[in-house]
C-alpha cells in the first residue's frame, strides 16, 4: 500500500500525521495471522494437556470439539481484531489535517456505526477532524472492503495527482476525498453492497444513491477541503455525459471526481471479487485508455498512464499478480457499472 502523498514537516506535528509504514505493516501482519495463530495454539494445548483419552471421550468426538473450538476462537479473535483495521491506514497516511488530531490507536479504537454517526448530527459539534475520523470510522465498521477499497484508490489518486503536477496541497487534499469517495455506501445494506453477480434493478437503484448520499455526509468538510469535495458526489460521472447522479460532462464534473473515476475503475477491474476474475495491470491501463474521451478525462487518463506498473502493482497487492497468473480468465466485466435503468443514459462506447 502506498503511503500517500508527501507533506509539508515543518507544519506543526499536532495538525498532521507523519506516515509509519513499518508499524502499518506490522499492525496488517497481526491482523491476519494472530487469529489463527490463537486458533493453533487452541488445538495444539488440547492435544498435550486435554487428549482423547484423559477426557474419556472418543477420538472422533473429541476431534469435532477441538475443531468447534478452534474455529470458534478464530471467528471472535478476528472480529475483535477488525476493529483495529482502520489503524494500519491510518498508519499510513501522511496528511495534514484541519485541526488538532487525535491518537491514531484512540481513533481505531473508537467503534461507529450508521447509526451512532446520524446520532453525531452534522459533524460541526466536534470539529472537522473529529467528523471526518466518525466517516472513516463508520466506514470500516459497515464493509471492511469498501474501506479496504477506498485506501487503494486514495493511494492510486495520489499517484496520479502527482502525474498531474498538482501541489502538495492540493494532492493531501484530493487525497482525503478518495479516501471518502464511498462513504454514502453505509447508507447501503452490506448485503447489496457484496451481492454475487449482477445487482437486480431494485439493488442498483439503492446503489445508485451512494454518491448523494456522500455528498450529504461529507458537506461539514467543505471549509477545509473546498471544491476537491465535489469529488464524492460526482466520482460516478462520465466525461461524455453518460453518468450519474447528474449527467454532468466534460470540465462540468470537479477534477477530483475525474481523478478518481481512473483510480476507482482501476481498482475495480483489478480486484477479484466472488463473481469475476480481475484484469492485469496491463489490461486494465489498456481498457482505461480505450475509455479515455468517453468515461473518462484524456488528460487524467495520461496522467495515469505515467504512473510506473510497478507503483500501481505495489498499491494492488496481491489482486495484481494473481490475474498474472496464466490460467486466470481475461475478460472481466467493463470498467464502470452502468446506472438503473430508471437512470440510464443513451448507450455510450465505454
């Protein structure tokens, strides 16, 4: 994963978070193999103190409870453990923030749910950073891949802000609102959100709403991270006009929301998910360019372009080199999903 963009150290340290990759990893590490660590020590004590033949119980009933156990240790030992999933990006991070932040380990700490952030209100009450930590947090407590998926793409916008030659400001910033680009989507129940196959008309309609949703929540943010906002409510915009909520077109849609249109189709395409295959890296950058002047920005998209495959694959993480792999399909489905048909534009080339 990418650590994001850079940042001005001579900003007082109260106000920023300077990044910490080696503990972000360590953190990610613990995250996956404690659970089943515990899980093993779990059978491995059964089997020297607690045998079969000492509980006087067969082998074959002993072996189920042995494995009912272990099984059982690893569910509560990674859902405990989620929780702190918010940590390692946070970790990651170099960005300067509005206000004075809090610890990292406090912030991850802190459980938020769609619930508890509409109790919140409107997020003026805690200042901004406070309301963008609740986003944050509310996210990853409601679908840990999206907030898995909105780390990638703040990761690649980064990238390819840098391409784009914008200043440091101007890329922290366009940075915090990939990071939210998804966050309308607790409005969304988690079972829309990771249905298998293609989502039936009532399911795209409420998926379609994520970007009002987003715009609504993220708007208390506006006097820090200005127009760089309207990224959220307009990253499913198409450069021809063909997207949604508001058909917007060409410059009409915010730089940010055409930046991150390129970074979130790319991860998209590039991620396995249960009902296809992921693109690699180099059929992805191939179907984006193919896009280039329809979905997306022809400038952003060779801004994208510049961005080594080494970089990008570094950021993807493992989705990448698997559709590598020869024997992994190569015909995933198109770059961005089309609206309901209650919205749906004029068919468009890409």
């Amino acid at each position: 994963m990418s650590t994001g963009p850079t940042q001005n150290y001579g900003q007082d340290a109260s106000t920023a978070w300077r990044p910490r990759p080696a503990l972000a990893t360590l953190v990610r590490v613990t995250l996956v193999s404690a659970p089943l660590l515990f899980a093993l020590v779990v059978g491995a004590v059964a089997a020297r103190w607690l045998p079969a033949a000492r509980l006087g119980l067969p082998t074959a009933v002993w072996l189920l409870l042995v494995v009912v156990t272990s099984s059982g240790v690893l569910l509560v030992c990674t859902r405990w453990l989620r929780r702190l999933a918010p940590l390692s990006s946070l970790l990651r991070l170099s960005l300067a923030l509005p206000d004075r932040v809090p610890n990292r380990f406090a912030v991850a700490r802190r459980t938020w749910s769609p619930a508890a952030l509409a109790r919140a209100g409107s997020g003026g009450a805690g200042g901004a950073t406070e309301w963008l930590l609740a986003l944050l947090g509310t996210l990853a407590a409601h679908d840990d891949r999206t907030r898995a998926h909105g780390e990638r793409v703040q990761a690649y916008a980064a990238l390819i802000g840098g391409e784009l030659g914008l200043s440091r400001e101007d890329v922290d910033k366009l940075s915090w609102v990939a990071l939210l680009h998804d966050v309308g989507k607790v409005h969304v129940p988690v079972e829309v959100i990771n249905a298998k196959g293609r989502p039936t008309e009532a399911e795209w309609a409420s998926l379609a709403e994520h970007p009002d949703h987003g715009g609504r929540l993220v708007e208390p943010l506006r006097p820090w991270l200005g127009d760089w906002l309207d990224g959220v409510e307009q990253h499913h915009e198409r450069w021809d006009g063909h997207g949604y909520p508001r058909g917007l077109a060409g410059a009409d849609v915010s730089l940010a929301a055409r930046v991150i249109a390129v970074a979130d189709t790319y991860d998209v395409i590039t991620t396995a998910r249960s009902y296809k295959k992921p693109m690699s890296a180099e059929q992805a950058r191939s179907e984006i360019t193919r896009c280039a002047g329809a979905q997306f920005d022809p400038e952003v998209v060779r801004a994208f372009l510049s961005v080594g495959l080494g970089r990008l694959r570094v950021v993807a993480g493992p989705a990448t080199l698997l559709a590598a792999l020869p024997w992994v399909g190569r015909s995933p489905p198109r770059p961005s999903r089309p609206p309901p048909p209650s919205r749906r534009r004029p068919a468009a080339r890409c």
